[in-house]
C-alpha cells in the first residue's frame, strides 16, 4: 500500500512539471486564462499612439463610426416638420404660436332670379276706359247743371275717339222721379295709355220738361272709345 502512494505522487509531479515546462518560452511570458475566450469587450476603446495609423478594410464602414439607421433618427412620413399644414399653436421662428391658416370659402353666386316688375301697360295692350261718378254742380237755370268725370285708360293704346252718354233724371218737388233724358258729348281725347283725365260738361234738358218747383240729377254716365 504504501508504495502504492509514493508512485502515484510521483506521477503527478512528474505531470506539473510538464505542464510548466510547456508554459515557459523564450517567446513571451506564459499566462492561464482566467475567465472564458469569448468574455464581454473592454467598456472603452483605447486610442491609438503617434506609431500607429488605422486603414480602413475594403467594403468595411467609414472610421468616422457606424452609421445611425432611418429609424433612429426619429423622423417619421407624419411628423409636423415634414406636413404641408403646421397645427394650430405651432410657434415660429420668433416663439410665436401661429394660427392655422384658413382660406375662406367662396361665396357662391346669386341664383334666385330677380323678382319681375309690377306689370305696367304696353302699347300692344288695348285701351279700357273706366268712367268714375258723376259730380254735379248747380247752374243758374233749373235745367241745366255741370257735370264733372274723371276718365282712366288702363290700358296701354290711346284712346282717341269717343263719345260718354248721361242719364239726366227730372226730380218733382215731392221727391218723384218723373222722367230720364239721355244726352251724349265728346270724350276729351286723346287719353293716352295709364293717363287719367278729369272734365266737366254742361248737361241740359228742355227747359219746359222742368216746371218751377222741379229739378234735374244726373245719375250716371257711360263712355264708348277706339
């Protein structure tokens, strides 16, 4: 057993002394690793010295440093710098906030059509002649009396010939009336289309169809034209 103990002790010295054989060189100072080969980089790099000068590899990135992706430069296709229109509060160069600018819409034309004039009389429009009431005016005989008219042509041609007729009622001294006489004079021509015209004519009966104590009314008129 002891003997046993000696060789194997033996062979283990035998085995360091291999190992720190192999580990010494001429070459550079031998050195056991003591964490594993592929361990974290150094937190900083070092720069190089006066001696040393660093040449980029072909097809390898510009020393200047890695370039920065798109995406990490914070530019987006909506960002407010890259939008025609700013928003509303967005300052200017002096600090400003600006207003969005807003372009009015356009006012449309009118479209309602203008009301049409009241219709006025034209001369394609034939002439109407309206005879107002009689006003009637003592004369200094009993059959006798002035009659006064007014004449409207309504229509839109003259009237320039024609003739308006009264009815002359011969009145008792009690109220009765006796008898109607007609008479027909001139109309004061010409009328002209929308004109309004006022004459008065004398209207008389026979003297003996008006006995003392009686008198005359006219009561009406009608005109004819063309």
């Amino acid at each position: 057993m002891r003997r046993t103990t000696v060789g194997a002790s033996a062979g283990v010295l035998a085995l360091l002394a291999t190992l720190l054989a192999s580990c010494g060189t001429t070459e550079a100072p031998g050195y056991l690793a003591s964490g594993p080969a592929n361990d974290r980089a150094p937190d900083k790099l070092v720069a190089p010295t006066d001696d040393v000068t660093l040449t980029p590899l072909d097809g390898s990135h510009s020393s200047a440093g890695p370039s920065t992706p798109a995406a990490n430069t914070g530019e987006r296709s909506g960002d407010a710098t890259s939008s025609p229109l700013s928003p509303a509060g967005t300052p200017d160069a002096s600090g400003s906030p600006q207003p969005p600018s807003r372009t009015a819409p356009a006012t449309p034309a009118d479209s309602a059509p203008a009301p049409s004039p009241t219709p006025t009389p034209t001369d394609n429009t034939p002439a109407l002649l309206k005879v107002g009431a009689p006003l009637l005016t003592k004369t200094d005989v009993r059959w006798c009396e002035q009659v006064t008219v007014k004449l409207h042509n309504t229509g839109g041609r003259p009237v320039t010939d024609g003739t308006i007729t009264f009815a002359t009622h011969i009145i008792g001294g009690l109220g009765i009336d006796w008898d109607t006489r007609k008479s027909t004079r001139e109309l004061p021509v010409p009328i002209a289309g929308g004109e309004t015209k006022t004459h008065t004519w004398k209207v008389c009966v026979d003297a003996w169809r008006v006995p003392l104590g009686m008198h005359i009314t006219t009561k009406g008129a009608a005109a004819t034209w063309k």
